[in-house]
C-alpha cells in the first residue's frame, strides 16, 4: 500500500513538474 502510494506521488510530482515547464514557456 504505502509502495503503491509512493508511486503515485512520484507520478503526479512528475507530471506537475512537466505542466509547469509548459506553462512557462506558455504553450
């Protein structure tokens, strides 16, 4: 359980992380 929750954290991490490189190039 905790593993899984850990992965998803990363994941969503990640994603932000992407999303706000987009936004600051203003795509």
């Amino acid at each position: 359980l905790v593993f899984g929750l850990l992965t998803y954290l990363t994941n969503l991490y990640f994603k932000i992380k992407e999303d706000k490189r987009k936004a600051a190039r203003g795509e």
